[in-house]
C-alpha cells in the first residue's frame, strides 16, 4: 500500500490531543510498518526523526491550507498513486474528490454535542463539513466507544464503518523518584505544599469551576497547608476562575502555573496527592490515563468515554455534583490504603495501552478498507 497521512497536525496543534495523536501514531506506524510506504504532508521543521527509507516527507508552507487541500493534495495524490489518505484531525480539511481512499479520525462530536463550548468559527465549520466527512470517508477511526455511539446517534453511517483505536500516554509519563520531583517543583515553582493537581485546559466542559469549589469546601476544614494546582496556558477563563476564587475566599491556596512545557507535566503528577479531573465530556480522555501512568491516585468523572480509560481504577464521580467531587478528594486524603490502592491498580490498568497498540489497530483498518477495494 502507498499511504499518505495529513501530519500537519503535528505541528499545528503542537501540545494538544490531536497533535499528540497524530505524531505517535505516524511514528509508531513507521516503526512497525516496512512493507508499505508512506507520504507524511508537513509543515514545520521537526520531522528528521520521522524520514525512513519506506517513508517521503513533503514539506508545506504553514498557511495556504485551501491551495493544499483542493489543489496540491489531488494532483500530488494522483502523481504519487497512494491507495489510501488519512486524515486524523477530525476530518478536518477533507476533499471528497481526492483519487484514492479516504480515512478520518474523529476524535469527538464536542461542537454537536456542547456547541456552547466551542469557539463559533470552529463550530461553523466543524458543523458544514461532517456531514460530508461520515458520508464520502471509506472508513473512520474515532477513540473510544463512546464516540463511536455518539457518531451513530448524529449520523446514519453503518457501524462497520468506524473503527476504535484507544489512544495511550506518552513513555515520558511514568513513575519518577518523588522527592526528586518534590525538589524541582519547589525550585522552579516554590511550590512546597502538599498538592492536589488538575491539568487539561479551561474549556467549560472541563468544570474546573466545580473542582474549585470542591477545593474551597475541602480547604476550609482541613488541617494542613493544600493547594489546589492547576497547570495550563493562562486565557480569558482564568480570569473568571480567579474571580471564584476570590469569591470563595482561597486566594493563595489555588495556584495557576500558566503553560508548563509537557516535559514537565509528568513531574507534576508524580508529586500530587490526587489527581481531579472532572470533565463533563470527552471523547477519550488522556490525563486521567497519564496520571495512572505517574502513579497519581485519580478522581475523575463517570460520563462519556473516561470510564473505558479508568475502568475501576480510579473513584468515578458525577462532575455535575460538587459534594461528590469534595466526598472523594476527604475519602482519598483520609485513607492511605485507598490511595496505595488506587495508585497499584492505576498503573495496572495503564499498561493496557500503547502507542504501538494504536499503530497496529491503524494499520488493521488502513488494510482492511484496502483488501475490500482488490
């Protein structure tokens, strides 16, 4: 098979889940894969550890993106005869006139499910262009079970259609020596207390509102000197979040780290005495799985996807309840074999998946949809 992969993404959304996705998986398929070959369609100047002799990398400019995906793509698609083009940014930037077959991830239906949430731009454009993507696309690939359920209810598209390929945790997150860690964040970040830890940015379907006021009820009748950190990009949320802080009165107990580079993300969850993640929607769900991976105790919601990642390795609330949110943080701060528990059986479960294991389920379905076509 010759296949051509849209990694812009890798650069683009460079941090994000999509970005993640995209880089491991077009690097681990190039690990496992000889037989075929590919085309990685680039921008960026970080892809020498991507050339292989089975791989060509084609270098674009940043913007343009209108010229790539109706002019440039077709034509190069047709010089080069790939049999199979793949898209794993939500489809994004599809051309259902391309000459060879067509793949998508879709990650989630977010802007169908908490249109509010999302910005309008990206809404409108994520609403005109699905339909056309299920529709015209050979197959998909989406995360989880949940998304695929959720693809079923918006659109008529026959199951086996859509294939789920769990994404994992980068090798980075994994159990580190905790005082080291303790003495890096003390350093660089004065940050000495005993913590509780949220990373996974400020969208409101993220409820980090309701984690602070969980947080605020916890601190007021607790005895030692917890924060509450949480890690991410300052934007116009964190204005918001810091006037309920100020409101609730835990100016000083809640620390926000503005961007932290992703090196240093898995230091952050090595040193934590609980990881919170109470999202109200996700189509996967990756730090509650990077925080098993550290060893972290989690705490996150039972809705949507997160419960295939967790399974029963982490206390599962509904994130719509702040004193369920503030009853399993007491539960796991008062019970040190809770918490050994849920840290043994976090990174149990988080051994079931892999990069590789995303790679392979890939490749499966790039020759699937393949073998149909001969």
């Amino acid at each position: 098979m010759k296949i051509g992969i849209d990694a812009r993404a890798i650069t683009l959304y460079k941090g994000t889940g999509i970005g993640t996705y995209t880089e491991n998986v077009a690097r681990e398929l190039l690990k496992i894969d000889t037989k075929n070959s590919y085309t990685l369609y680039w921008c960026g100047t970080n892809y020498k550890s991507f050339f292989k002799d089975n791989c060509n990398i084609n270098l674009l400019s940043k913007g343009h993106h209108n010229f790539f995906e109706t002019k440039y793509l077709p034509y190069n698609i047709m010089s080069n005869n790939l049999d199979i083009y793949h898209i794993p940014q939500n489809g994004i930037g599809f051309n259902e006139n391309l000459p060879c077959l067509k793949l998508a991830t879709i990650h989630d239906l977010i802007p169908y499910v908490m249109p509010e949430t999302v910005g309008r731009g990206y809404l409108l454009k994520f609403l005109r262009s699905m339909p056309i993507i299920i529709e015209k696309c050979d197959a998909l690939i989406t995360v989880s079970e949940y998304s695929k359920k959720d693809i079923l209810k918006f659109f008529p598209v026959d199951p086996n259609k859509i294939f789920v390929t769990p994404l994992a945790a980068n090798s980075n997150y994994k159990v580190l020596n905790k005082q080291n860690c303790k003495n890096y964040l003390s350093k660089k970040y004065n940050l000495n207390d005993k913590f509780i830890l949220y990373i996974g940015g400020f969208s409101p379907r993220k409820n980090v509102n309701g984690l602070i006021e969980a947080f605020s009820r916890v601190s007021e009748n607790i005895s030692c000197n917890l924060k509450l950190v949480i890690v991410g990009s300052y934007k116009d949320d964190i204005k918001n979040l810091n006037l309920l802080c100020s409101k609730l009165n835990i100016i000083g107990k809640v620390i926000f780290t503005g961007y932290v580079e992703e090196t240093e993300l898995p230091i952050f969850y090595n040193t934590c005495e609980i990881f919170v993640y109470p999202s109200l929607y996700e189509g996967f769900g990756l730090p509650p799985l990077e925080a098993m991976s550290c060893g972290a105790p989690v705490i996150t919601s039972n809705t949507t996807s997160i419960p295939e990642v967790v399974k029963d390795s982490g206390i599962l609330i509904n994130p719509n309840k702040v004193s369920e949110i503030e009853s399993a943080i007491w539960k796991v701060l008062a019970d040190d074999e809770l918490k050994n528990n849920l840290k043994a059986s976090g990174l149990k479960n988080a051994q079931n998946f892999s990069w590789e294991k995303t790679a392979r389920k890939t490749l499966e379905v790039y020759e699937k949809i393949y073998g149909e076509t001969l």
